[in-house]
C-alpha cells in the first residue's frame, strides 16, 4: 500500500471518464446521429467539428447563464440549444431538426456508453472493504440515465449529483457535505477522478487523499490543439497521492 493512503477509510469515486467512457460514447454518438439525421451535403466527420466548434462556444460559460437551472434538471434544452448553434453554423434554421438530433443524441450516447473493462471488478473488490460514494457533475435526468446504463447504482453508499444537489465540483460545499454523510474525517476520503480540476485538486485542497486517473481516451469531442491530449498538472498545483493509467491499479495502491 502507498503510505500517504493508510488512514483512507472510504472512496468516492467520480463518474464520467473515471468509471465509464463519457467521451468515447458521446463521439460515437454524435457520428451516429449525424449519420442517420444529418443536412444532406454535409458529412458526418464535418458536422462533428461544427458541433464541436458550437460546444467550445457554448458550453464553458453555461454555468454562468441563465441555462444553469434548467441544466441542472435534465441536459434536454442545453443539448437542443448545442445542436441549433451546430445548424446556425452552417446556415440551417430548422428547429424541428435540433430537436430530432439532440433526441437521437441522447439516445445514441446512452447506448454506446460502457464501463471501462476493469471497474467491476475492481468496485466487487473494494466494496466488502470501504464504503464507496459517487460525486458526478451533470444534469439530473443524464446522470441518473448513466447510473442506470451501467446498472452500477448498487456499489454506492452515497451518489451525489450536481443536478440534484444544484451546485458541482470542484465547489468546496460539495465536498463538505460528501464528508460529512460517509461520517468520515476528511485525511479517511479518497477521491478517484479523471478531471483534476473539478476531482484532484478540489479534494486535496480540503484535505481527502485524491488519485488521478489519466487515459489516453480522455479527450472531449471537442478538443482542439492543446486540449487534444489528457489533461496535463497546472504547475505548483498540488500532487495526487498517485497517478493511475486504468482502475485495476488502484487495487494494488490500496493494499489489495
Ligand atoms: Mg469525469
């Protein structure tokens, strides 16, 4: 076991891209409803870049506008709104279509969405030994419908949601109230992420112990340039306990 993790009582793990491939579903996904459902002259490779285009436009600020509440409850009218910006770009004004794709998206996504192969065995072998939680970023709706997919709600002692609590990581209430319904000293909580901005650095800032896990599968379907690789360690930021590259090796960390 690494040292720094002996006085870890329980874990909380995060959801997309850490248990499951969020962003492998959601290019599939997109490639499969532009295919079915796509303007007629255009790829579905090419609409895939414009909807990312659309994405990077849209979706960092959305936490600051007035989609934020509605957001919170189901990923229905940012999604919608995401694929008439992606029409907008190249002069269609179809709403009836926006919906149809958003639609076909969700489903799309939600079919091609997988666990990563070593998770349930790794969640079957830590849950006789440490309570285990679920903090998750997204609408309530999506988040529910993934915990659903992957029939991984049972694992859980604890599953919070952005959506239903209305406020996400990396906010520090979200990890005060994690702390203090798993009953645990903040040094006793492990956090397991792929995002370290909103998972590793959140948790080591208020004290849990945080491994980072980083694939190569890790790129939105929108990156660009630099983004087009896994997230890199902002300099001076503080350390993870550990670096893993698949869940399995979480076990051996562990003590396992
Ligand atoms: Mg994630």
């Amino acid at each position: 076991m690494v040292g720094s993790l002996q006085s870890v009582r329980a874990i909380y793990f995060d959801l997309d891209d850490t248990l499951c491939g969020y962003w492998n579903a959601s290019k599939l996904g997109l490639r499969r409803t532009f295919e079915k459902y796509g303007p007629e002259g255009f790829d579905a490779e090419e609409l895939v870049r414009h909807w990312a285009a659309a994405f990077r436009d849209f979706a960092p600020d959305l936490k600051r506008t007035d989609w934020y509440p509605g957001y919170l409850l189901t990923g229905e009218p940012t999604r919608t709104e995401q694929m008439r910006r992606m029409l907008a770009r190249i002069g269609i004004d179809e709403p009836a279509l926006a919906s149809r794709l958003s639609m076909t998206y969700m489903e799309e996504r939600d079919r091609s969405l997988e666990l990563f192969p070593d998770a349930v065995e790794v969640l079957d072998q830590l849950r006789p030994i440490f309570p285990l939680g679920l903090i998750t970023n997204g609408p309530a709706d999506i988040q529910r419908q993934e915990i659903e997919t992957l029939g991984i709600g049972t694992y859980f002692r604890h599953i919070l949601i952005e959506g239903e609590m209305g406020e996400g990581k990396p906010a520090k209430s979200v990890f005060d109230r994690a702390t203090s319904i798993m009953g645990c000293e903040r040094h006793e909580i492990l956090m397991v992420g792929n995002s370290y901005r909103h998972d590793i650095r959140a948790a080591l800032e208020y004290g849990w112990h945080a491994i980072w896990v980083l694939r190569d599968s890790d790129v939105p379907p929108s990156a660009s340039g630099d983004t087009l690789k896994p997230e890199a360690l902002p300099q001076g930021a503080p350390e993870p306990d550990a670096t893993i590259g698949s869940l399995s090796a979480l076990l051996g960390l562990l003590g396992l």
